[in-house]
C-alpha cells in the first residue's frame, strides 16, 4: 500500500516520505480499513508515540495520522460490532501505524458508524478535535448551561469544536486567538473574542472553565480567571498553573463509540461545523502538511476521490 512515512524525528514534518509499506494484518478484535480520509494534527512529530511502541521500543518507519473515515475490508479475529463493506470514522491508537496510508489497521471499538449523509472528508476532521472538545467540555469539565467558558484557540480545529459544543450546551463562549482569528471565531459561535497579543485577558472577568490549547503564560493567567470550584482543562500537557479554588486537568483525547455518533449527529443536523482549511491527496500530502505552507483549520488528506 502507499504511505507517508517518518523516520527522522529531528526532520519533523520535513522529514515526511511517500513510500511503499506492507499492508497491515489485522490482530485481535481489529478491523482493516480503507482510508478515504485522514486528518494529521501539526504536532504528532513531537509526540512520542510517533516515534515508539508501547514499550517504548523505536517503531520507525512510522505512519504519522490518527483519524480517518473510510470502509471496512477485514475483519480480525473476535472483532465484533462491524461489517467488512460498512462505513466507519475513528481515531486510531497513537502507538501504531496511522492513518496516512491506503489502509490501517485499527481496534473496531475505537471506531463509529459514519451514516451515508456525511462526507468522508468532513468526517475524518472530526475524531480528534471533536473528541477532544466533547471530552474537554463535558467529561473533565463538568460543563453546566449558564456556565461561562474561555476557549483558546477558538478559531482553530479544536477551539471551534469547544466553542459550538459549549455554546450549544448553554455556555456563554468567550473565543481568544490572534487578531485574524477574531471573524472566525466569532462566526463559529463565539459571544466575545479576546486578541491575546493585544487585549488584557483579565479583562474577561472570572470564568467556569478554561479550555486551553496553547500553555504557558496564556495558561498561568487564565488559571487566576477561574471562580471557586471551576476547572482549567488543558490539552497541551501537565497544567502549569492551579485555579486556587478549583480543578486542574490535563487529558489525552480518548477513542469513544457514543460520543462520536453524537458528534456526527449534530453534523448531520447542521448543528456542527467542521474546520476544514484545506484538503490534498495522498500524493500531494508532504507539501499539504508542511507548517510552513499549512492552512489555518484542519488539513484533510483525502485517498480516494
Ligand atoms: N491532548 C489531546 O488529546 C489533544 C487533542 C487535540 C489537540 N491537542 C493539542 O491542542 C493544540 C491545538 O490543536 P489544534 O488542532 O486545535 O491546533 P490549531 O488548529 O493550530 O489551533 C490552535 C489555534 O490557537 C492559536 N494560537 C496558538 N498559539 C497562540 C497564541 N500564542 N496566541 C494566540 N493564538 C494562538 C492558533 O493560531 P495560529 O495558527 O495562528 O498559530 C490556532 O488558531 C495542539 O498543541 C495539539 O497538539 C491535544
């Protein structure tokens, strides 16, 4: 099969190759899928589990990219729950080969259903950052109507998940990003949008919850917005700072059956909109996915036309 691959973690995403790989077997309760769509987040080159097993054993070459939608071709020994021929959309494990490649090999309980109404495209954009915003918003979160909550990064893949969620869910959203980022946000549900270079976030008054995905001092001031019993949710690593009264939480977004069909659900219902700033094939994906030249919105590879 074909496949973008990694070997050098020094090169990041420079380093990337289209290339020739063995077609993956399926192992117990997996199913292979033909990928029609893939989604890659900028930052896999830093994640180690690019470049290790579970073990912590080199596994290069590496097949970068952990969402997709596509069809099942295989099915594993005791995979339950899935048809060959049916369409599905999920999020891979991190420690495996991913979802860049023609087809992968993936545990049939990280994967969906994907209803023949949603595009394979717009569904591969949403297993990671859709998760992640659902998971960030109402599992660590706790999030309640009448909450308020400072979304970061409200115009990028996962911000303008987190902020149609929260709005949805009847938060008052307050977006923050870059000057250029204000229009979007705003227009993806955002009730005030801070520029974080050039207004005071302090400014915003106390908050329920911050969803943060940029760390650092952006997180260190956010964590003194937060109102006794609120939680800072991070997505960038181990919290750098503790609201005084309230919770601090970092997490890794987490495969989820249920709360995929409720995402794709409210995509299907016009509820949702997905971030898409550009989709490439697979032959065009090294330069698609290059930072320098990248999109803002999620880079959608899509293999089969
Ligand atoms: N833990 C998890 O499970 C998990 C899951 C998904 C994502 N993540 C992480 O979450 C982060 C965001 O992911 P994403 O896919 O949403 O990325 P993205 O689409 O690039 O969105 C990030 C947004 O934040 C903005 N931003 C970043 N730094 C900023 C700053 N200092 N000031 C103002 N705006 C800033 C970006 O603007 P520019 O594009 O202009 O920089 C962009 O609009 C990444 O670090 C990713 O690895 C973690």
């Amino acid at each position: 099969m074909k496949a973008i691959v990694v070997t050098d973690q020094a090169a990041g995403t420079a380093g990337m190759t289209l290339t020739q790989r063995p077609d993956p077997s399926p192992a117990i309760n997996d199913v292979v899928v033909r990928v029609h769509a893939s989604g890659f987040v900028p930052t896999e080159m830093d994640w180690p589990s690019t470049w290790t097993d579970r073990a912590g054993r080199d596994k290069t070459p590496s097949i970068p990219g952990h969402e997709l939608a596509g069809v099942v071709t295989a099915l594993g020994y005791g995979a339950t729950g899935l048809s060959v021929g049916q369409r599905v959309f999920g999020l891979t494990d991190w420690h495996r080969d991913g979802t860049l490649a023609e087809l992968v090999a993936v545990e049939a309980r990280n994967l969906a259903p994907l209803p023949g109404d949603v595009d394979f495209t717009v569904a591969a954009s949403l297993p990671i950052s859709g998760l992640t915003a659902w998971q960030g918003l109402f599992r660590h979160g706790r999030l309640q109507p009448g909450q308020t909550v400072l979304a970061h990064g409200a115009a990028g893949a996962v911000g303008t998940m987190v902020t149609q969620l929260a709005r949805e869910a009847g938060a008052h959203v307050i977006g923050t990003g870059r000057a250029a980022d204000r229009a979007k946000a705003l227009a993806f549900g955002a009730h005030e949008f801070v520029d974080l270079a050039d207004d005071a976030l302090a400014d915003v008054g106390s908050v329920d919850l911050v969803f943060d995905v940029i760390g650092g001092d952006v997180q260190r001031q956010s964590a003194a917005l937060i109102k006794p019993g609120g939680t800072l949710v991070s997505v960038v690593g181990p919290v750098e700072a503790r609201p005084t009264d309230g919770l601090a939480v970092d997490f890794v977004v987490e495969a989820d059956r249920a709360e995929l069909a409720e995402i794709v659900q409210r995509v299907r219902d016009g509820r949702l909109r997905t971030n898409i700033g550009a989709v490439a094939t697979l032959d065009d994906a090294v330069a698609a996915l290059n930072p320098t030249t990248r999109r803002n919105g999620k880079t959608i590879i899509s293999l089969v036309p």
